[in-house]
C-alpha cells in the first residue's frame, strides 16, 4: 500500500512511451492526485504552469528533458515546481550531473517502486513549501526593515555592521558605511548589554561636512544567533528639544516675572516725566484759552492766544507720536504713509538734516544720484529717516576729517543707496548682529560716541516695511564700514514723482479708456499719461466700461483693461467692446500680474494687441501707446 501525494494541483506526467507513462500515471492516480499527461516536452511545458510537480522522462521526440527542465526554470510562471527524470533507460553519472545542472530535483529509473515515487514527490513538495515559506517571512521581514519608523541594524560578532535600513541613514544623516557611523554603532553597543535595554544616549555625530549634530537616542539590542546582535535606535532628539524648549519657557517666565517687577518699579518714575512732558504745553494752552474768554473781542489777543494754542499743540503733538513711534517700532507696528517718492528728494532731505554734524567734524561728502528719477513706494519721512540715521552714524564714527559717499542707482529691477565711510569700521564678526537692539554698545571698546544703539535695528525695522533689505559691510575694524539700502521700484508713480517721460514732440495725442479696480493704481496711472499728453477717462469695472464705451460723443484709441475685473474678465470686456463696430479698430493692451505664455496667448486670444505684466513701468506703458497707435500725419 503507497501513502497519500500531499498536492493541491495535477501532476504532469510527461512520456512518449505510452507503456511507462501508463504505469506512472497509475501509480499517481493511486496516490490520490489528478495527472495531467503529455508525450512532448513542448507540450509539457505548455501544460506545467498549473501543475504542482512534474514527472519528465528524459529521451522526449522534439526535446529532451534536460532542455524541457531549463526552459521550464527560465520561464516566468512556476519557475521552482519540482521535476523528477524517471526514464526506462539507464542513467549514466554524467546525465544525472547534467540534469541537475538543467534544473532537475531527482531522479528514478523505471520500474519505479510506488513508495519510492510518491515519497520523492512529496518530499520535495515538503521542501518547496519550506522554502516559499522562508521566502515570505523575508519578503516580511524586508519590508518591516525596510519601512519601520525605528532605526535597525544587524551586527555580526565581530562588530561588522551586517545590513541597517534607510532610517538609522535618515537618522545619522550619512551612509552607515561611513566611519564615524560604524563607531557610533560601536558605542551603543559597548554601553548598552546584550539583550539590555540602553535608554536616552545622547551622542554628538560629527557629520561629513565637519558640523556637529547632536542626537538623543532610545536604543536596544536583542541577541541573535552566533554572537550576532539586532539593535534597535529611536530617535528622541524632537521630544528632547520640546523638553529643553519647555525649560526654557519655564526660565523665559521667571524672566518675564522678573522684568515685570522691575518694570513696576520704574512705573511711577515714567508716569511723573509723562506728566512733566504734558504739562509744559498744557499750561500755556490752559493761559490761551482763558485769555480767549477774557478778551473775545481783542483781535490781537484772540491771534496771539490762537498762535499759542496751534504751537502748543504741534508740540503736544509731536510729544504724543514720538511716544507711539517708539512703542509701534518696538513692537513692529510702525504704519507707513506710502505715496510715489523720488529718492533724489529722500537723500537731499538726508543730506539737509546731517549737514551740521558732517560740517563740524569736518568731513567730505561725496552724493552721486542719476538724473531721471529714481521712484518707490514709500513714506518720504521714514525713507528720509532712514538714510539720514545712516548718514549720521558715518559722520558720527568717522575721525574728523574723514571721507563720507552716498550714491543712487538702479540695480536689478530695484533702488540701491549705498553709505559708505572710511570711520572706524566694525568687526566682521560683528555683522551679523549689527541690526540688533543695542549691538551698538559692544561697536567700540571706549564707547566715545555713547549712544543705546537703537538707530540701525530702527532702520532694519523701516527699510523692511518698505519691502526692502539693508545690509552691511566692513573689511575690518579700522577700514570703514558699507550700508546698502535696497528698495523696490514704484509700479506706479503720481506726477510730482515722474519727471523722466516729457511728452514727446511727435507724439499723438491719445484718447484712453483705462479700466482697473484698483483706484489708486488706476489714478496715477491715469496722471502720468495726462502729464504725457492724453485724454484719460477712468472707469473701475467692466459695467462702468461698458457704459463710458457707449457715451455718443465716446472717442476712444486705446483700451487699456485689467483682467482680473470684477463681474467680467478683462478679456470678456474686450471681446465684448471688439464686439462693436466703433471700436474695433481702437488698440487693446492688457494690464495683468500674470506673465506666462499660456497667459499671453489668451490676451492675444481675446484680441489685446499687449500683453503688460503688473507692476508696469509708466515709461513701458507709455512706449506701447507709442506702438499700438500710428502718430498723426
């Protein structure tokens, strides 16, 4: 009696010689399994994908079995099902090697025992489900090491690092090949036992580029077979620094705490100078109004109290926004009065105000601006206070006689001042924090100028406000120092401001309709074409357009629209006014922050002969009118 084939799919039975390929499929059929037949090693290689172990004789009349086992394990579907050569005829050593080698698991001569065969088949059947298994656990093993939020590595015996995943790199920030790492890795492990648990290390790796990182691990190490080890790391560096920024919070508050006890003693002191301040204008205004109901007819006592009054006040106050300049500074709420400014004006004001200093200590001051005007967007007072701090530092830390420069000029799209000196210089390691609160203090060793060093973070403070940046510079203590103030460009600028576009002698006058929802935009816009010599009409919406467009006594040449109206796109507006037999001979130029050629397709699209991308320099705007419309004959 032979056992039971422990399979769940045919057995394929290949076997010319009807004879022998009978008995085998007895054999099987007895076994308990269902048999698949085949009498060539084509058709046997057709039919072996579905089957879970496959009897092949070897002498086959189109291929033989050696072939028929090789091409079945280059395949690409049940490339490892077990193959058993059983063959009539007697196998030679050096077949059985050349069998192996094509792939074979075994092989048997016939007649073959029943117990024999089904004993090979289903050994090999144990061995192939052995090894699928152990090709699954890796297959999870590689992925959980692959993918686990934990740093691993295996360590063999010797300390060799065996394999470690991508997050203990990610952790070390380098290849866990790399020295320092493998010693890194050395260090856990001497500290922490076997199969102990090593808890918080708090490593410093010195990274490749020579900086130093600083680490807080949770490691563990398990022990493996043959002194091999499996260490386990956490990195707790982020759960460290909320626990540090924690401490530091706690030390902020006893500071703050502190600072607050200090600041109540200091209270009253304020509060009376406050009151000192107030009062000095509050009494002669108090004296004027009373003399205004003593005397309400005497003209000249009624102008000379009301000139009291008006100077008290401005005094008053000046007092009051000096006080909220120093507290909206401090907290960075300074409020700009923004308007078009030449920057030609802001340093001549500048130049005005330090003069006297530059004058006393004898320095040369060197001013070089260009002659068109240079125009941002800025509050004129702030951008003077600005260069005018800056100017007074050169003047202040250079020795007398010294050499001062101030230049204008335009650069990348922007507004450059630069002030320079050839004073005493600053540290360079000094520049980074030249801008902060009271790096003034530390500028000099005998502090002869004093002083808190409010001015330059004061001016950090507005230069930013304006969209801009300040920098600083100095080769050394001695050599002089380098402040350069950048400031962008004005999009737009009001007719005080642009004096570099005269109308030109050729030049048409133009009838425009400019459309824009942005009401200041469009008003300057609309001033500097009139001061160019055009008619400007101003509508802020499509609707209003529309409207302005079917005036009777309507003359317009050029549209200029926005597109991003409300209610209807500016390239509705001008399909929509292209539309109308009066105006589609008129010029179409379209005004948009969008600038890509996707964008200025769909302006072309829509019929705009321009396609101007915000913010638009008033002399560009002006050329395009030039270009879109024929000068008069």
């Amino acid at each position: 009696m032979i056992g039971e084939i422990q399979v769940d799919r045919p057995i394929l039975v290949v076997d010319d010689n009807n004879s022998t390929r009978y008995s085998t499929v007895r054999i099987l059929r007895a076994a308990g399994v269902q048999v698949l037949e085949a009498v060539t090693g084509q058709e046997g290689i057709a039919l072996a994908a579905g089957c879970d172990a496959v009897v092949l004789d070897v002498n086959l009349p189109d291929l033989d079995g050696f072939e028929v086992c090789r091409r079945l394990r280059e395949g690409t579907v049940n490339t490892r099902v077990p193959v058993i050569h059983l063959t009539a005829q007697r196998m030679r050593d050096e077949d059985k090697i050349r069998g192996l080698e094509s792939g074979a698991d075994a092989y048997l001569t016939h007649p073959v025992d029943p117990g024999v065969l089904v004993a090979t088949i289903n050994a090999l059947r144990r061995a192939r489900t052995a090894e699928y298994s152990e090709q699954i656990s890796r297959a999870r093993f590689e992925a959980m090491f692959r993918t686990a939020p934990v740093g691993i590595a295996m360590v063999a015996a010797d300390g060799a690092i065996v394999e470690s995943n991508a997050e203990l790199h990610r952790m070390l920030g380098t290849d866990v090949g790399a020295p320092e790492v493998a010693g890194l890795i050395g260090e856990l492990l001497a500290q922490c036992g076997q199969g102990a648990a090593l808890g918080t290390y708090a490593p410093v790796l010195t990274m490749p580029a020579g900086s130093a990182r600083p680490l807080h691990l949770d490691c563990r190490v398990a022990a493996l077979d043959e002194g091999a080890r499996l260490l386990l790391v956490v990195d707790v560096t982020h759960r460290r620094q909320l626990e540090e920024a924690q401490e530091r919070l706690l030390a902020s508050e006893r500071e703050a705490r502190r600072q607050a006890e200090e600041a109540s003693r200091t209270k009253d002191s304020f509060l009376a100078l406050l009151s000192h301040e107030l009062r000095n204008p509050l009494a002669p205004i108090s004296s004027a109004a009373r003399l205004l109901q003593m005397a309400p007819n005497d003209a000249a006592m009624v102008g000379r109290a009301g000139a009291v009054i008006t100077r008290q006040v401005g005094h008053m106050k000046e007092l009051v926004d000096d006080l909220m300049d120093v507290s909206r500074v401090t907290r960075g709420l300074v409020e700009l009065e923004r308007g078009p400014v030449a920057l030609q004006s802001v340093l001549e004001a500048a130049v005005e105000q330090v003069r006297p200093l530059i004058d006393t200590r004898g320095h040369a001051l060197q001013v070089e601006v260009p002659d068109a005007p240079v125009v941002v967007d800025g509050d004129r007072t702030r951008l003077v206070q600005v260069i005018a701090n800056l100017l007074n530092n050169a003047a202040k830390y250079t020795p007398p006689g010294g050499q001062l420069r101030l230049t204008l000029a335009e650069k990348a799209g922007g507004a450059e001042v630069v002030v320079a000196d050839s004073g005493v210089g600053m540290p360079i390691a000094l520049l980074p924090q030249v801008f902060d609160l009271f790096t003034q203090a530390e500028r000099t060793s005998d502090r002869a100028q004093g002083g808190l060093g409010v001015g330059l973070a004061l001016v950090r403070s507005l230069v930013l406000l304006h969209g801009g940046r300040v920098t600083a510079a100095s080769p050394g203590e001695g050599l002089g120092s380098t402040f350069t103030v950048s400031l962008p460009l004005s999009a737009h600028a009001t007719g005080a401001a642009v004096v570099d576009t005269p109308p030109r002698a050729d030049r048409r006058p133009l009838s425009v309709l400019l459309v824009d929802d942005n009401i200041d935009g469009a008003a300057t816009l609309a001033d500097v074409l009139r001061l160019a010599g055009h008619r400007v009409q101003l509508a802020h919406d499509a609707a209003s357009a529309l409207d302005a467009s079917q005036a009777p006594d309507a003359t317009f040449d050029v549209f200029v629209l926005d597109i991003g109206l409300p209610g209807m796109t500016g390239h509705e507006l001008a399909e929509t006014l292209k539309a109308m037999p009066r105006w589609r001979a008129a010029a179409y130029i379209a005004l948009t922050g969008y600038g890509q050629p996707g964008d200025r397709e769909t302006s072309r699209a829509a019929g705009f002969d321009r396609h101007l991308v915000k913010p638009v320099r008033e002399s560009e705007l002006l050329a395009t009118l030039d270009a879109v419309t024929r000068p008069a004959a």
